[in-house]
C-alpha cells in the first residue's frame, strides 16, 4: 500500500509539473520577447508566467495606434484580439530596447487579469514592473537614455521609497491624469 501511495504521489507530481510546463515560443514567436520570456523565467517570475499560461497569452509588437488614444506614448496594453483570446501588445517604438526592459512590461500587463482595469490592478501591475526592474536590471550595464528608463528608474524609486500605509506608487497613478481618465477616478 505505501509503495502505492508513493508512486501516485510521484505520478501526481509529474502531472502537476507538465501541466505548467511552457516553451515561450508558445507566447511569441518575437525572438526579442522570447528571449523577454526566457529572462523572467530564469529569474524565477513565476507568477508572471503562470498568467501568461492561464490566459493563453499572446505577446507581440504593436502599433498601438489602433488600440488605444495617445498611442505614442503607450508602452504597452492588455487587450482582446477578435477573436476573445486575450494578447499584450508591446509598443514597436520598443522594439530595439534591451530585454530586461521588454520583460518588465511583459510583467506588467501579465497582472492585468480583468477587462476593465481599476486603480488596484493598475497598482499591483505597475508594483510588478517596478519590482521587475530591480531583479533584472543589470548595474554593469548603461541603458539608454530612453522614455521607457527613465519611466523604469522613477518606478523602481517609488516602490522603494513605498512603505506600508504610504504606497507611492498608487499615489502616482491616482494623480495622474492619464490614469484618471482611463481608470475612471476623475
């Protein structure tokens, strides 16, 4: 009976094992967003992958132009193609920016679980990238002096800087007017 046991325990463990399994080519056939993938998966994103999977996401780059007003200065969204299967489209002005960058808006719009985001969700996504950025910034490299650095710089900042009762990165988003509109906060 133990031996039973034992091997039904190994045989659930390796289905549980090859129910997550992924190849990031199964998200993107984008070599940039694979290697994005790849990078997230070696750093232990987890939780970034899960929602990729659960969602059947689809990553690729973009023009935003179509999706969304002030598209020039959107990093990257989370929407529905037409056919209901959810994608993340990454702004193709990115295109050409380091990986480490591309993955933590890969991990931003993975948080974005719902069809109509609202300040929380905003917040825990925006928290992820930040946070994303920390892990994956590499200290001996110089990054351009892009847009999307100076946005990853400022929100690795304010997640810091955060403490309990006193998330600065909520408080950023609520004050923006961008957000305010999109969210409905005004």
């Amino acid at each position: 009976m133990k031996k039973v046991l034992v091997l039904f325990a190994a045989f659930v463990l390796l289905t549980l094992n090859q129910a997550f399994a992924y190849r990031a080519t199964d998200f993107s056939n984008d070599t940039k967003i694979v290697a994005a993938i790849n990078l997230l998966e070696q750093a232990g994103e987890t939780d970034v992958l899960r929602n990729l999977q659960r969602y059947a996401v689809k990553v690729s780059f973009d023009d935003l132009s179509a999706v969304t007003m002030n598209s020039s200065k959107a990093f990257a969204v989370s929407t529905y193609n037409n056919y209901g299967s959810r994608v993340i489209m990454i702004n193709s002005i990115y295109k050409n920016a380091p990986v480490e960058q591309i993955a933590c808006l890969i991990a931003h719009e993975s948080c974005h679980t719902k069809r109509v985001a609202d300040l929380e969700e905003e917040t825990v996504a925006t928290q992820k990238e930040a946070a994303t950025w920390i892990r994956l910034k590499n200290t001996s490299k110089v990054y351009p002096d892009s847009r999307l650095t100076r946005r990853l710089d400022k929100l690795s900042g304010l997640y810091l800087a955060s403490s309990e009762g006193n998330n600065l990165v909520q408080q950023k988003i609520a004050s923006s007017g961008f957000y305010r509109n999109q969210l409905g906060l005004n």
